[in-house]
C-alpha cells in the first residue's frame, strides 16, 4: 500500500513539473512573438507634442518594500549591488486644464498590498511591505475626474487599485490598450485581467454594471491616447505581451516637459543607466521575460533620455520617483 501512495506522489509531482514546465515554455514563446516596431526618437517626442496637453503630473505612492536591489538587478552585472533599494508602487496622476485626470496605473489598496509584500518578503529577504492609501484614498473628491487608466502592464500590484476607483462611479471607466494587451495575455497577467472584468460600478455585487470600457490603441510607433491629448502609448512587450510604454508631456515653466513611464522594463534605473538585466531566475521563472527585446527596449529608453531630453520615471524605484522632481499627490 505505502509503495503504491508512494509512487501516486511521485506520480503527481512529475505531473505538477511537467505541467509547470509547459506553462513557462507557452508563456516564454508567447512573450518572445512581442516585435511591435519602435518609433525613432523623434517620433516619440513628436507624438506627445499636441497642443492642450496636461498640465500637472502628481505621484500617487500605495505601497513601499524595502529589499536587497539583488532582488531586482543581476548582481554580477550591477556596479553598486549593495546599494540599497525601495520597492514602490505607484499611481501616476495626469490632469489636464479642464479637470479630468488620466491615471498611469492604480498601485494597490492596502489588503492588496498586504498580500503582495508577503511573498516578497520571504522569497527575498526583504523588510515587510508598507500599505499607503488607494489611490482613489489619496485622490479624495478629484477620484470622481478620473477619465481614463493607461496600465503599462496587467500586475495586480499595477491593478489592484481599480476597485475603488469603481465605487459608485456613475460612468464606465475607460482603459485604454493596444492589441496585445487587450488579447494576448500569459498566466501572470491571468489575476489582474479578471479584475479587471469583474469590477463593478457600485459596492462590487454582480448586479452593479461592469466599471471597466476597454479602448483599443492600435500598435506600432507612439500611437496618441484616444481624448488626451500630449500622451501616447508604444507597444513594448518584453516583460509581459502586453507592456507598453507611457509618454506624456505636461506643461512645465520652460514649455512641455515630456516623461516616459517605464513600467517593469526595469524595477530600477540601473537597468537603464548600466544595461543591466534582471535576475536569470526572475525572468525565466517568476515572469517569463524575453530578454533580447527588454535589451532593446533599455537602450531605447536611455536614447530618450540622453539623446532627447525625455525624464524617465521607474514605476517601482522609489528613490529614483523621489529624485525626480514629481511631487507627490497632495
């Protein structure tokens, strides 16, 4: 009897490998087909460069997890390995002169982010996690202006948030999405794309209306947001199918200042600054990346930066938000 429980263990665990490995090798070929084509430098500034773009940009913390930047950086790779690092989450506020704001991500709520940070916590030696307000928390009576969410990409550290945002709003929310984004998804985006689908505009009950209106962007080149105007999305990839990269250019002393929003193309900007990747088992494990692409992209970001003035912002690098200049939502 104990050979035959022995061997349906053994069994089944074979099985669970087996099964894991096939859902990696999908979810590594699939992220691998994202080849949507760059815009040269000068058409991403150009495509943000409409008049009547935003004019206040405002960061929106909900969560922060001190951890080893190991954790995030190739350390063999990293010049400052043992620096230390802050993991943030935020939301990125646009607002434009008429009153309506268009948020880049949502971050978390405070349970969410409990439950995020845990695992973390343990897998990587980090401190615990520290909960901030939702977003909606932090916005207050201004959550009622917003118009529209761009996600760089469907985490539910980058999702979670959309929930509040739905209570009691009396009109759908608008997400704006390239193709890959909207269909092609992996078993890592699975969570925050049922969220997505389940939010409802009320107390989150089956017979309040769906909160959630999805518009497609299309992909290719700095493609502009659909009604507001001095902001577009490129279609990324490299870390989910989905990825995108953010560009905005909000109104500024000197003129327009225009921001790129790099989502998890990096989780710091070393990756950026040094060509350095993530860790090896981060990307072929816990995300499957695709790694030749995320190259690509870090050295078009660092040419948008260096080579045409845009101001780069690591969603989750908080020392790097806070250098930046960005206030935070007040």
């Amino acid at each position: 009897m104990w050979r035959a429980i022995r061997n349906g263990i053994v069994g089944f665990l074979v099985l669970a490998l087996a099964g894991s490995g096939g859902v990696l090798a999908w979810a590594h070929a699939g992220i691998r087909r994202e080849q949507a084509p760059l815009p040269s430098l000068s058409a991403a500034v150009r495509a943000v460069q409409a008049p009547g773009g935003p004019v206040r940009l405002a960061i929106a913390n909900t969560a922060s997890q001190t951890m080893p930047r190991s954790s995030v950086l190739d350390a063999a790779r990293d010049p400052a390995a043992g620096a230390p690092y802050v993991m943030s989450h935020p939301s990125f506020v646009l607002e434009w002169a008429d009153g309506r704001i268009l948020l880049v991500d949502v971050g978390m709520d405070r349970a969410g982010a409990a439950s995020f940070g845990r695992p973390i916590e343990l897998l990587s030696g980090g401190e615990p996690i520290e909960p901030h307000d939702a977003v909606a928390t932090q916005l207050g009576d201004a959550a009622g202006r917003v118009d529209g969410i761009v996600f760089p990409h469907l985490h539910e550290d980058h999702v979670g948030g959309v929930v509040e945002l739905c209570r009691g709003r009396p009109r759908p929310l608008r997400v704006f999405m390239t193709e890959a984004q909207d269909q092609r998804g992996n078993h890592t985006t699975r969570a925050a794309r049922r969220l997505l689908t389940d939010a409802r505009r009320g107390a989150q009950t089956e017979a309040d209306p769906p909160c959630v209106e999805r518009v497609r962007i299309a992909s290719g080149g700095a493609q502009p947001v659909p009604g507001f105007p001095g902001t577009a999305v490129v279609a990324a990839g490299g870390h989910t199918p989905g990825s995108q990269i953010v560009l905005a250019a909000v109104a500024g002393a000197e003129g327009p200042v225009a921001f790129a929003f790099t989502g998890d193309i990096v989780n710091h900007i070393a990756g950026i600054e040094h060509d350095v990747p993530k860790p090896t088992l981060y990307r072929w494990l816990v995300v499957p990346e695709a790694e030749q692409r995320l190259t690509q992209l870090r050295h078009f970001l660092h040419a948008l930066r260096d080579e045409a003035g845009v101001r780069l912002l690591v969603s989750h690098d908080e020392l790097q938000l806070a250098a930046s200049g960005v206030p935070t939502l007040r």
